[in-house]
C-alpha cells in the first residue's frame, strides 16, 4: 500500500508540473507581441 502511495503522490506531482509547464509555455505564446507598439 505504501509503495501505491508513493507511486499515486509522484504521479501527481509529475502531472502538476506537466500542467504548470504546458501553461506558462500557452501563456507566452499567446501573449500578444506587437512590433506596432516600439
């Protein structure tokens, strides 16, 4: 049961990051770049 544990915390854990990553790398792309403005 411990080890499931473990396995089950780990993998949220790597799912968070994936998610937090996916996000801020959405977030910049899609940041509006406008050479208009300089």
């Amino acid at each position: 049961c411990v080890d499931a544990y473990l396995a089950l915390a780990a993998a949220i854990v790597t799912v968070r990051a994936l998610c937090r990553a996916a996000w801020r790398l959405y977030r910049w792309d899609t940041r509006p770049k406008s050479p208009r403005i300089r």
